[in-house]
C-alpha cells in the first residue's frame, strides 16, 4: 500500500542537518514508490523560510537549500486549499500542515512534535515520528 504523507518542517531541517537519523532516511526515500508527499504553496515557503533561517546550521548553501526545494515541488503531490480548518490545533502556525493533510486525504502528518497534532485522527490523519514511519514501512 502507497501511503501519502505531509512532511512537518522539523523533519526537513532535521534531514538538511544530518546524515545520520530517521529524518535523512526519510528524506533519502522520497523517490520511492513506498510514499508520497503532499505539498502546498505555505509549507514550500515555510519550509524556505525556516531552511533560509537555519542555513548557519547546515553544511549546505543557499543554492543547494533552493535545489532541493525545487526538487520537493518536482516529486511533490501539489495541493491548493479551498477551505480553513481553523482553528483546530493547540499551535495555530500548524493549522496550515492539519489543511494539506485533509485536503490531499494524507495518511499521516511526519513530525517530531507530535503533541501539537493531537486530535488529527478526527480526521483519519495519524501524526508520527520519522522514526516510526519508516518502521511501518518495514512492514
């Protein structure tokens, strides 16, 4: 089974920082038939901005932050959202991530704060760690 999934920004900047870790892993699969990943117009920005942000902290430049993100809206499964679910998360800045997951009928949200998504399964949406989604994959 083909899951799709909605990448957190922590995971990303976590993959952009270390080779080693679930998120690289994670990251390093994108091109797999196991999953794939919803994106939008906010997550791409927000995603640059906090990789912009964060570049002191990476061993990659500027340009190499704008290739891969080029790459993510290659391989990405676009998705425009029509309608708000606002306010439903404890941290409205991730209400965004909750909108793209409903509307592109994901499967899972990956983050590493995983609190911040509490209540998702309302909407058939569980929130795990990288760690434990690549788990479920193994399976």
């Amino acid at each position: 089974m083909k899951f799709n999934i909605v990448i957190d920004t922590n995971v990303i900047v976590s993959a952009l920082r270390s080779r080693k870790g679930a998120s690289f892993e994670l990251v390093s699969l994108l091109e797999s038939d196991a999953f794939g990943i919803s994106i939008s117009v906010p997550l791409i920005l927000e995603y640059e901005s906090v990789l912009f942000r964060e570049l002191k902290h990476l061993t990659l430049h500027q340009k190499d932050i704008e290739y891969f993100l080029d790459y993510l809206c290659t391989i990405g499964n676009k998705f425009d959202i029509h309608y708000l679910w606002r306010p439903f998360l404890k941290d409205p800045n991730d209400d965004f991530i909750l909108e793209l997951a409903v509307t592109s009928g994901s499967d899972f949200i990956v983050t590493f704060n995983k609190k911040d998504f509490e209540g998702v399964d309302k909407f058939g949406i569980d929130a795990l760690t990288p760690q434990e989604f690549l788990r479920l994959l193994e399976r």
